[in-house]
C-alpha cells in the first residue's frame, strides 16, 4: 500500500473536474420558490473533487488510524476502557426503543420503562442504594446531578448556611467543577503519602457550612480508602452529607456496596463498569443513586412501579429539577442491562476481584524498572512515577509515545498530579494473561532501551503518520480548515 498517497487529506488528492457521483436530472419543473438573498452564498463551495474508490480508500486508511479496545489493549488510567461485547450492540435495535417518541404515553411504552425500572432496580441493590435515576449523561453530569439532589435536601430543611463542598486532592478532576457548577464552594483537603485522605486535615474542615464530602473510592492513585467508616462518623456528625464518586466503581463489584459504608448518594459511570466503552467522548451515561429519605430530591421524571405491577412516570413536587429532555441516554441503558443479564450476580461478583488481580500483576512485574511511589497493593489501577533511572532524561511522555509502535494505546500520562511524571495503568477484567505479559514486556524494553540509548524512546514513535507534532501551537493556534495550512 501506499501509505504516503493515503495518508495525505482528501483536499490534497483532489482534481478539477473529477466525480465520484451522479446525480439524475431534475424533471419537477421549475419553482418560484428561492432563499432570501442574504441566505444565498456569493461563492462555489469549495469541496474535494475526487473519484469514488479513492475516496473510499482514503476514509478507510484513514479509519486505520483510531484505535479502541476492539483493536488493542486500551490501558488507559481512571477510564476504565473494558471491552464491550458485542450482544450488548446487538440488543440496542432488537429491543425496539428507536422509533418511540419521549412524550407517548407510559401505557404505551411499557416495555422501554421496564427496561429503565429493571436496571435502576439493579444498580441500587449493586451499589447499596435506596433509588436509582438514569437521566444524567455523563459522570460528570451524574456529579452534578448528585450535588443538587444534596443541595435540595439542604434547603428543604432550611440549612442555607451549608454552602462547601470538600473535595480530597485525589479525587477525579471533575469534582470540583462540578461542585462549583452546583454553587458550591471548593475546600481542599490533603492526601497522605499512602495515597489516602488526610482524615484529621478532612475532619478540620467540617463545619455547619460544609454540605457534603466528595470521595472518589477507590481513589484515583487505585488505593481503597481504609478510613471511610471514620469519615462516614464524622461527616455526618457535621451534619453533611457523603457523596460517592463510582467512576473507579469496577474493582468494588461483588467487593463491597457504597450504601453499606455510609455513602448518602453516589453516581455510576455506566459506561465504564457496565461496558460501554467511552472513547472519543461518548456515549455515557451517569445515574444517581441515593439512601433512603433522599428519593424524592432526585431529578424529574421518574419512573414507577403502579400497584397493579403496571410502570408509569411522575413528576416528584420535591425534585430538584430535572437534567434531561426525557429519560436520559437509553440505548447505554440497554447495553448495561444486557452486560448485567449476561454475567448475572456470580460474574458480576468476579469482576471487582480479577480487574484488582490484573492491575496489580503489571504492578508488580514492573516496580523494578518504574519507580512506585506507593508500594502496595492497588485495586483497579495504579501510578508510576516515571523511570526509577532518571539519569536517562527519558520522561513519561517518551513512554507513552513509545508505546505506540508496538500497537498498545498509551496509558493516561501526568494524572494525578500528585506525582512529576505519572503514568497511570488500568487493564481491567476483561484482559487475558497474554496480553498483559505481552504489555509487561514492551515496558520492560522501553525502560532498558532508555537506559542503553535514550534517544531511541525519546524519538519515538517511528511507525504513526504524526510522531511528534508542536503540541503547545496546536493548543494555541488551532488549523480547522483545510484552507488555512
């Protein structure tokens, strides 16, 4: 293949004159009908002229390009990017939502609420909550979601004094813009060097002013927080509420419910434990669960099991608002069902365990040659602080670039900010021993090629059509448009 002719951009394999199409002549007759004159463009559109099968070799070269968690392993830190089987894309049309309209009425639409009502059923008893909502997009907007509920529950006891949000250093950088999207104001508060929460920094903090307590369990270096039951005491005793970050909910499947710690509302990213895989920014999902006495503070509508067994939706007085046009992203609804179906309880209890075993195989088969700056054991995931050999100047984005040209997507790199040089490793579950070892041995050839010839990881990737683009210019001075190079 010639990989120079199809890797340039379609403008560039343009000629005057040359289609890939066409079009019937137009026999309807002349119409008095036209735009208004300011609507009309004073130029032609300036569009690639170029024949069909070279367009068709472009974008499919072109599709070579992506990578996902169907072509590679996708190890990529706090995102949780499992593989999605492919019965769970199956069942999205067969299951008939698409050509139903949000406003029909719920008599109608029997088996899309069943199919909203089953799963939120599930969630709440996987996650130790009372009621679930699914109409959040996303985990971030699941956050957000979580906050006014707590917000809600607040002013209808006419605590308006409670106006911060304590949120952990090690927590997902979401929670903060969230908590201040809600109108909260941010404290922060330290972690220690075990990666975990600060509890007598954390209980300084509390006061008649603090609403809630943000945690992210496990936290987002992969170590379990051992002090939840003390910071559960004393938040409440505060008289705030503790809110549970689940975007690294994996590893705690079949391990432990966030209900049962003491959590008073929590959120889900659906599309990261439940296997909808999240890459390119959607789709996703973000529901909301709450403990008992804090139901009918969730977002409007909500769906309903009628005494007669039949579902309907109402319109909660309390309800703080509502985040959604309708009923939220239903077609992830679907595929989580149907992960949650496949599994049943006793493959949904493995996977917390193996997601935990795999991390902390890599883990340990590399601490050697990458520095760790918390040594034990980790859950889901976990963070090198770069190279333990510095002297070699190779830096965590050399590794990362390195990476690539053995066909591995590149983990998540300087996040958390906790450490200079991160490099954040999830695998998950759904990995096989093969791949991990075959991961573990390109690691451990990056690190000793670092060592013999810095220049040949720092140069690198040598096999992707970009291989070191001025990163800081793109950011600044963006080129959109063809026309503008």
């Amino acid at each position: 293949m010639n990989k120079k002719l199809y890797s340039k951009l379609v403008f560039e394999l343009s000629h005057a004159n040359r289609s890939g199409h066409g079009l019937p002549d137009y026999n309807y007759g002349e119409s008095d009908w036209s735009l208004p004159e300011n609507l009309n463009r004073k130029s032609s559109l300036n569009l690639p002229e170029i024949d069909e099968s070279s367009a068709v070799r472009h974008y499919t070269n072109s599709s070579n390009n992506n990578f996902g968690v169907d072509t590679g392993f996708y190890p990529l830190g706090s995102c949780t990017m499992k593989y999605n089987p492919k019965l769970n894309e199956a069942m999205v049309p067969r299951a008939g939502v698409a050509p139903l309209h949000p406003m029909q009425p719920a008599d109608s639409v029997q088996g899309a609420l069943r199919i909203y009502h089953t799963l939120a059923t599930y969630l709440a008893e996987i996650g130790g909550m009372s009621e679930f909502t699914l109409n959040p997009f996303a985990g971030a907007h699941g956050e957000y979601t979580g906050l006014m509920v707590i917000k809600a529950y607040h002013q209808s006891r006419g605590d308006e004094a409670r106006t911060k949000v304590i949120v952990p250093d090690s927590a997902h950088g979401t929670n903060p813009a969230s908590a201040a999207m809600a109108g909260f104001e941010i404290i922060e508060v330290k972690s220690l060097p075990d990666g975990t929460v600060d509890v007598e920094d954390l209980k300084s903090k509390l006061d008649f002013t603090v609403a809630a307590v943000m945690l992210t369990n496990p936290n987002t270096a992969g170590i379990f927080e051992r002090s939840i039951p003390e910071i559960s005491d004393a938040v409440h005793e505060a008289g705030a509420l503790l809110y549970y970050d689940g975007a690294n909910l994996n590893p705690m499947l079949g391990v432990a419910r966030p209900g049962d710690m003491g959590f008073d509302v929590m959120h889900i990213n659906l599309h990261k434990t439940f296997s909808t895989p999240h890459g390119g920014g959607g789709p996703g999902a973000g529901p909301v669960g709450v403990r008992k006495g804090l139901e009918r503070f969730l977002p409007n509508p909500r769906v309903y099991e009628k005494a007669d067994g039949s579902l309907d939706i109402e319109m909660e007085e309390d309800a703080f608002g509502r985040v959604s046009a309708w009923l939220g992203n239903f077609t992830v609804y679907i595929k989580a069902l149907a992960y949650i179906l496949t599994l049943g309880s006793d493959g949904l209890a493995q996977v917390g365990p193996l997601a935990t075993l795999n991390a902390n195989y890599i883990m340990q088969s590399l601490k050697d040659l990458y520095l760790l700056p918390i040594d034990r054991p980790c859950k889901h995931e976990f963070v090198f602080d770069g190279l333990c050999d510095k002297s070699t100047g190779v830096t965590t984005l050399n590794i990362a670039k390195a990476l690539l040209d053995y066909g591995f997507h590149a983990p998540t790199i300087y996040f958390p900010l906790l450490f200079h040089e991160s490099l954040m490793i999830e695998p998950t579950e759904t990995e096989s021993l093969e791949t991990l070892d075959a991961f573990i041995e390109v690691m451990r050839k990056i690190a000793n090629d670092a060592s013999q010839n810095p220049d040949v990881i720092k140069n690198a990737p040598y096999e992707t059509p970009i291989a070191h683009p001025d990163e800081d210019e793109a950011a600044l001075n963006p080129i959109v448009k063809y026309s503008d190079l």
